[in-house]
C-alpha cells in the first residue's frame, strides 16, 4: 500500500489517511465532512447500534467475509459479474459501498434516502442470464433479500468477534431492527428484525446456494490476487483469512476454500485478526459524531 507523503504526518496519521483513502475514494474527505457534518435529522441518533457496527475496524473483515457468502447466490453472483465491474475496479467498488454505508447509517435523512433512491435505479436497470439460463433482475426482493441477509449476518458475525465493544444479545437484535429500515428503503419487504428471523432466512435460503465456477473465481481474485502491492499483501492475507474464518462452516467447503488457512490453526489465525483490527483501528480515526438532532421520523 502506498502511503501518501507526510507532510508533517507520523506513521499512525500516514497509515490511517492510506487506508482511508483506500476504503472511501479520492473525495472521502469531502464526503465524511458533508456526511457527518451536515445539519438535519438523521434515521439514526448517536446511540443507535447501526452507528457502533458499521464504524468499528471489524467492517474490513466482515465487508470480505459478505462478498464471499453472497457470492454463493448463483444470480446474485451472476448480477455481479456482469455488471459490477468487481474485476476490473475493485476499489471503485469498494468506494461506492463503503460511501452509501455511511450515508445511510451517518447522514441526512435526505442525503439516505437520495443514496437509496440511486441505487434502486441501478439495480432496475440490471437484468440478465446466469450460465445456465436462469433469470435474474437486481431489483428482485428476493435477491435483494439475500444480498441483505448475508451482509448483515457477516457485519454482525466480524463485529461480535473483532469490534472494539461488541453488542449484547439485546443490541445485536437492535442492530438488525436499524439495518432493516435500509433494506426495506432498498426493496427488501420483510428484512429480518432479530437474529432468529436472520437464523431462519439464512435456512430459507441455503438450498439456492452453490458455487458456481463464477463464485469460485471470484472467491480466489478476492482471497488471492487482490490488486495490492507487495507490502500490503501480508496484511490482507490475515484479513482473507479472518474473513473465509468467519464463513458459517458449510460455505467454505463449497468455494474450495478449506485449505485457505494453509495449515495454520484456527486460533492463530483469530489472534492474528484481532492484532491486524487493532492496528487499523488504531490508525484509523473515529470519524466526528453527527451534529445534534433527531433522528428521522420512521416512515417505514
């Protein structure tokens, strides 16, 4: 990873503004700064778990860790290959996602719902085949149901395991009940709202999964020839392996990855995750609290 010159920066400031700059584009700065700075009501107050989740370090482990479990999704996966350009810029994708979670779960409630209303016109747009000749359409409930389960499972799971303060059984259903005021605003019509409705539409969905030679291909471009320098590749390696750890125990199998640890036991490798979290949270600043408000009233 290329750090950017010092200008007067120590090595933890350095660090922080590269994987910033990585994570959030050329205008993070600049969209952190109307994101979190911006006056008016917000569809989640300070305390909300969204906030907790989704601005912990463990987000870099759980954001691999859902790219590999949606991937098992044969027209989820066929959505993305077509059309998402994950191959060809990675980090641009990277870099609309990580900008539409911030917005959603940090900004307006106007910028939200704009974030959202751009992204279903997107994905009214993306039709297509899988391989084998089925159907799929991006604005599909049912897709988009998925696409919403495996995210929030796998946010949920990194953040359990690695976040600074994980949540409590009452917080980790709280969280569901934010993240599914998104989906629903996306077109998910019955998001899960605790972690037994996500346990039995995971269970819904496990008979449509299987890798495909789309998901497989996908799983080795993100696990082992990410467009990375040579200094970073170290460091990804633990967070490749930290995330493919995070996968519930069937779906490794099924992507070819279970001899993705290389040998090394699973408890190393938690070890390693939690130091590599740490120093990025370390390096990394919280980003500034959202001005005074209220949140947004719920419209459902």
């Amino acid at each position: 990873m290329n750090l950017p010159a010092s200008s007067g920066r120590g090595p933890r400031e350095r660090l922080g503004a590269a994987l910033f700059s990585r994570v959030a584009g050329p205008e993070g700065r600049a969209n952190r700064a109307r994101i979190h700075g911006a006056p008016g009501p917000r569809w989640f107050g300070p305390e909300r778990p969204i906030r907790t989740v989704h601005g912990d370090a463990s987000m870099f482990v759980g954001g691999l860790s859902a790219l590999l479990l949606q991937s098992l999704h044969p027209p989820t996966m066929a959505a993305v290959a077509a059309h998402s350009g994950f191959r060809g810029d990675p980090w641009g994708r990277l870099q609309r996602t990580s900008t539409f979670l911030a917005v959603t779960t940090y900004g307006t409630a106007e910028d939200a719902q704009r974030a959202v209303d751009r992204v279903r016109a997107v994905h009214e747009r993306v039709r297509g085949r899988t391989p084998d000749g089925q159907a799929y359409h991006a604005a599909d409930p049912h897709l988009l149901g998925w696409v919403h389960a495996a995210e929030v499972d796998s946010f949920l799971r990194a953040h359990q395991r690695f976040g600074a303060h994980p949540l409590d059984a009452a917080g980790c259903d709280a969280y569901l009940t934010d993240a599914a005021r998104v989906a629903r605003a996306l077109g998910v019509p019955d998001p899960p709202l605790n972690r037994a409705e996500l346990t039995r539409l995971l269970a819904e969905y496990r008979p449509e999964l299987r890798a495909t030679p789309q998901a497989r291909e996908a799983a080795r471009f993100i696990l082992r020839h990410p467009p990375l320098p040579g200094a970073a590749r170290g460091p990804y390696a633990v967070l490749a392996a930290n995330a493919v750890a995070l996968l519930p125990p069937w779906a490794p199998g099924l992507l070819g990855l279970s001899g993705a640890r290389g040998g090394v036991s699973g408890g190393l490798v938690r070890l390693s995750g939690h130091a590599l979290i740490g120093s990025i949270r370390w390096a990394m600043a919280p980003p500034p609290p959202g001005p005074p408000g209220r949140p947004a009233a719920d419209d459902g």
